[in-house]
C-alpha cells in the first residue's frame, strides 16, 4: 500500500465524514482498512510538515508523537494485511480525506510561526476528533474481521490520547490571543 | 529483547558504587509493570531496596518509563511487547512518566529489605 503523501484538514475531513454519501453507506473490512491506513499516513504527512515549517516546542513534540505512534499502527496495519493476504480497498471516503487534506496542505505551506502552529494544532485537534468518532461509531461496529476489529480498538486508544495531547497542544498555544 | 538500566544519576560515583555493592549481594526480585491503553498497571508498586521491575509495553505504540524529576533512570524507547529491567537500588519513591505521552504517570515506592 502506498502511503500518501498529504496533510488534513478538519474542516474538510469533517465535511467528508459527514456527507451522506460517506457517513450513511456502509463499509466492508477491506474499505475500513483503507481508509484507517490512509488517515493514518496523512497525519504522518502533516506531522512532516510541522517538523519541516514549526520552531515551537510543544509542536514538534507532538508531530513526533504523531509520526511514532502512526507509524506503529500502520506498521501493524500492513502486517495484518499481509497475514491475512487481502488487498485493501480506496474508496470515496479515503479520496476525500486525501483530497482535503492536499488543499488543507496547500494552504498550510503558506503560513509560518504561530500562524502556523495554530492552524497545524487546531487541524490535528479537530482531525483526530473526526477520526475518533468515525472509528469508533462506525469503523468498529462495521468491521467484521475479528483482528481488525481488535487492531482498530488498539488505534482507538493511540488516537484518543493524541486527542487529548492536541487539545493541551491547542491550549498551550493560545491561538485566541 | 529486553534492556536494563540501574538508577543512580543523581548519586555521586562513590555512593552509587557503594549501593551496587549492597544491591549485588541482596537477590532482589522481579516484579512486573504492563503499560496497556496508554497506562502503567499497577500504577503504584512497592518494592524492596534491590529488586528489579521489568517494564513491559503491551501497546501498539511505543511508550517509555522514565523518573520524572531529573530522567534519574529510563527503559529507552520501547516498542510493542518490548521489555526493560530496571534495578531500584535506593529507598525512596519514584515518580515516572512517558517520555513520549507525558501524562501517562505512575510510581514506584522503594522500602527497605
Ligand atoms: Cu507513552
């Protein structure tokens, strides 16, 4: 599986996930793998990102974070797939993430500073509440195959202390200010 | 495969000796902590001056133990079902956290043997 190279936007991915036409119709095991790799890799991507673009601690902190433990969780994705020798499948969810997030990109590169730091940071917020809702409402429920419904409740748990990391990270920043 | 470390960064060369010495001759034992879901189980342990603890990460990402007031000792970076032995030579009671997910913390409380 190629790991693609994008970043996210929530408000994008938020739209996406929302969408009737993704939200409602269901998704098979090898769709549901798809797109949880997928999501994964984009938020590698974005965490490259900061790294390449931020001077703040607390971000690169976190995009290192994001770049481990993602890599983690795709790493077991992978060999899931390649022990149970099945080929995951793109569909409409996992181009919309990667879509969103090649122009949520796009307009990123552009910023610098805090600027950039708090769009990165309430980007990585609202992503990883989207992803967690998405996974846990719908992915885990859906998934039929025992060890990726088992793999998926691992990332869950990943996911959500990266939720809980961003909203510090957000915090910390004071972006209001 | 699993790594070990010994306390002591905070002890001069000759008390840190000294306590090598103490702990080589007491036959500690080896207790364990599971870091599952992003915590450390048991999250308070006690042990005696000399033991070791093995510190075992369950999850799929990669987690650290590591003594939170100066990094007095540390299991390094440790993968899924990765393990590392420390030995706690001093009495006391250590607070640790992940280096990587620094609100996951725990204690460990060092009694005499
Ligand atoms: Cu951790």
């Amino acid at each position: 599986m190629k790991l693609i190279k994008i970043a996210a936007a929530a408000a994008v991915v938020a739209a996406s996930f929302t969408a009737p036409a993704f939200a409602e119709e269901k998704m098979n095991d090898l769709e549901i793998a798809h797109t949880a790799y997928t999501a994964g890799g984009l938020d590698i991507r974005y965490a490259h990102l900061a790294l390449a673009l931020s001077e703040n601690d607390s971000v690169r902190e976190f995009a290192n974070v994001m770049i481990r433990d993602h890599s983690a969780v795709n790493q077991e994705a992978g060999a899931l797939i390649q022990k149970l020798n099945v080929t995951p499948q793109d569909n409409g969810l996992s181009q919309a993430l990667v879509k969103g997030a090649a122009e949520k990109r796009a307009e990123f590169v552009k910023l610098s500073g805090k600027a950039f730091d708090c769009a990165y940071a309430q980007n990585e917020l609202g992503y990883h509440q989207i992803v967690n809702q998405t996974v846990e409402g719908k992915f885990i429920p859906w998934a039929t195959v025992e060890p990726l419904k088992a793999l998926l409740e691992d990332a869950l748990v990943t996911f959500k202390a990266h939720e809980k990391h961003a909203e510090n990270m957000v915090n910390g920043l004071h972006c209001g200010s | 495969m699993p790594r070990s470390g010994k306390i002591g960064g905070a002890l001069s060369g000759a008390a840190f000796s000294l306590m090598l010495t103490c702990s080589a001759a007491f036959a500690g034992e080896t207790h364990q902590v599971f870091i599952e879901k992003f915590e450390f189980a048991p999250a308070n342990l006690t042990i005696k001056r000399g033991d070791m603890v093995e510190f075992v990460n369950k999850d799929i990402a990669p987690h650290t133990a590591t003594e939170e007031s100066d990094y007095l000792w540390d299991t390094g970076e440790l993968a899924k079902n990765q393990s590392a032995r420390i030995e706690f030579s001093e009495i006391g009671t250590s607070n640790y956290f992940c280096a990587f997910h620094p609100h996951m913390k725990a204690e460990i409380t060092v009694t005499p043997n």
